[in-house]
C-alpha cells in the first residue's frame, strides 16, 4: 500500500490540525515575523496533546523555513520575504492577553477578531494561564513582536495591590483596554480604559425573576476563586433588599471543593433553610446542584427553582438551565472597537469605561413556563 493510502490514527490527526493551526497562525499574523511562540509545555498544556507532538510540530515548522530555535531563548517566528502572502507592513497590529483560551473566552475572541478583522487589523493572541509572571512575559512578547496596541484581561482579583497593577498596565509604552476587568473598589477613582459585563446587574435580574415566579427564601451558590463571584455577591446582595425578600442563603466554596458531596451538603443546606429557590455561579457548579437535587428527590423546578450564571453549557444539562448569559462577543467586539479608536485619535479620544448588562435566557429550571401555564389555567381565573 502506498503511503498515502495508509489511514491517519487518531495521534496523527491531531499533530495535522495542531501544524494547520500553527502555519495557519504564523502566515495571517497572529505570531508575526520576530515574535516567540509558546514554549512546548505551555503549547502541550493548552491543546492537550503531548510535549512530543508539539516538539515534532516546531521541528518540521523549521524545515518549512516558518520558525527558527533560539539556544535557550525559545522559537520564534521567521523572517519572511516580501510576497509570500504575510499581511502588508503597515497594517495595525493589536496584541490580546487572555488567561484562558477553553472556557468563557473564545466568544470574546471571536468578537475582537471579528472588529479586528474588519478594521484590516492583525491579532496576535497570547494566554497566561491564570499565572501572574506568565502574565508578565506574556505582555513582555506582546510588546517586542512590535503591537501598536494592547487587549488585556489581567489577574487584578489576585493581585496584592490591584492599583498598582493597574497603574502597571497604563504605563506600557502602548495604548491598553481592560477587558472584563476594572478597579471597581476604586469608584470614579478607576482610570483604566475597560470593556466590562455588568455582573452585578446579571445578578440582580436573576434574583428579581425568581421574586417574580412567587420565591422568597433564595440561595447564593458561588464558587469563590474567581473575579466574577464579588459583583454577582454585591448584585445578589442588593435585590434581596430591594425587594424584601427573607434573609438568603449564601453557600461558598473554591471551584474545586465544588464536587457530588460538597452538593448534596448544599442541598441539605437549603432544604433546612426552607429555600426554593437558587442562583448558581457557574454552570458547572448548577449542574452539580441539579443532580444533588435529583438524588434527594427534590424536584427541578417544582420543589427547587434554578438559575445558572455563565450559560456556557447550561442548555445541555440534564434540565435544561435558565441562565445569566454575559455578552462575551459583544464585549469583544466593543473593546476592539475603542482600542482602535484610541489608536485613531490618541488623547482626543473620550476615556471609556463601559459596563455592558447580560441577559437572562429562561428554560425549565426556573418554572417561568410553568407559572406562566398556571396563570392562563381557567382554574385561577378570578
């Protein structure tokens, strides 16, 4: 049989898609000519393959002549002559720094690409892993492989002294846009320019539909390690008192103590508190209390009312989950929008600090179908 003919495995396969993406990202821009890809552990981290494959990857992308090595720098990008359909020289160029590139982020991406893509702007993407000096050398490659401008979505919830992270940050030697990051401690005080989703108002709109649905005693069930759980606390917080609603219940954990048992302890919880109803941060952590909900013969949402915050997943889970959706592409799109308008007109250009409000999508596990069915019932007619 001819070695074409031999039927790829399933390793091979994945080495193709990882050298088509690699090429693919080295010829359109995202790591032009100078910059330094991800080392082989980072690369193997974030795409789930092996170090081997990845190592393999890098090699034959040498032999194309695509990247070279550097003796205890890393690899890099080649220079590239003139006309083998790299993108023209002058064309802008706007570095983005994600901590994750799997969850919650691609939608953003695709937004900045899309507003990028538009604008004749090139994207080069780089991930820090939630690592606070990743971050750092992150930034630092961002700026030597030449952007004109930064995207940034930095770890000021982790960081001592977030004002100065901050202060960090506007003294690149390039314009930079928080995204879904402010010094919201800092009141009118905060002077970044950022993209934000409202998460507080996510929140609160959860809370008053539940009120709505006729649900008084209500539970907050947040995982605690990230930046969203302080503002969907606060918004949490904020609607229970306007509305009068019973003191709730507030149920915290890291996301990885979120696991069956530590569920079915939060179950019994808010069985013993009389609760009905409960807004969950995340996804992962609602499914979780779905099915703790099922094993104690609770049903959803007839004895339990739930709404999940992130809605990444959430219409697939067993019922499907009612959701706070935050605008991931939307809030992309805009910051691409506002960095290249700082781009455009330097200091003549206004400061923004935008807040953008989620939406909620109702399915089964709030009960809104179901009250509403009882309403029209000629049973309740007055």
């Amino acid at each position: 049989m001819a070695r074409n003919e031999i039927p790829a495995s399933g390793r091979e396969l994945k080495f193709r898609a990882l050298m088509a993406e690699l090429r693919r990202g080295i010829l359109d821009g995202t790591w032009p000519p100078g910059s330094k890809l991800p080392t082989e552990r980072a690369l193997a981290t974030e795409t789930g393959l092996s170090v081997t494959t990845v190592r393999r990857a890098y090699e034959d992308l040498v032999d194309l002549g695509l990247v070279e090595r550097r003796q205890g720098a890393g690899t890099f990008a080649a220079q590239r002559p003139d006309g083998d359909g790299a993108p023209a020289g002058d064309r802008r160029v706007v570095g983005v720094l994600v901590p994750d590139t799997t969850f919650y982020y691609p939608r953003v991406l695709q937004g900045i690409e899309r507003e990028l893509a538009a604008a004749g702007a090139r994207l080069v993407l780089a991930c820090s892993h939630y690592d606070p000096d990743e971050e750092d050398a992150a930034v630092g490659r961002l700026l030597s492989s030449g952007v004109h401008g930064l995207l940034l979505v930095p770890s000021l919830h982790t960081a001592t002294d977030p004002g100065r992270r901050a202060e960090e940050l506007l003294a690149l030697p390039v314009p930079a846009v928080l995204v879904e990051r402010r010094l919201a401690a800092y009141g009118p005080g905060d002077p970044t320019e950022h993209v934000c989703t409202d998460h507080e108002g996510g929140a609160y709109d959860a809370v008053r539909h539940l009120r709505a649905l006729g649900h008084e005693r209500l539970a907050l069930l947040v995982r605690t390690d990230a930046p969203t759980t302080a503002p969907i606390e606060s918004g949490f917080a904020r609607a229970a008192a306007d509305l009068g609603l019973h003191a709730p219940l507030h149920v915290r954990d890291e996301r990885d103590g979120w696991n069956p048992e530590r569920a079915d302890l939060a179950i019994a919880e808010l069985r013993a508190a009389g609760v009905t109803a409960g807004l969950c941060f995340g996804d992962r952590e609602a499914a979780l209390v779905l099915a703790a909900a099922r094993r104690a013969g609770l049903r959803v949402p007839e004895d339990l009312a739930l709404i999940s915050y992130d809605n990444e997943f959430a219409d697939v889970a067993e019922t499907p989950l009612t959701a706070v959706s935050p605008p991931k592409f939307q809030v992309g799109r805009l910051a691409a929008q506002i960095l290249l308008r700082r781009l455009a007109d330097g200091d003549a250009s206004p400061l923004h600090q935008v807040q953008l409000r989620p939406r909620l999508v109702v399915r089964a596990s709030c009960g809104a179908a179901l009250a509403g069915a009882a309403r029209k019932s000629p049973s309740n007619a007055s």
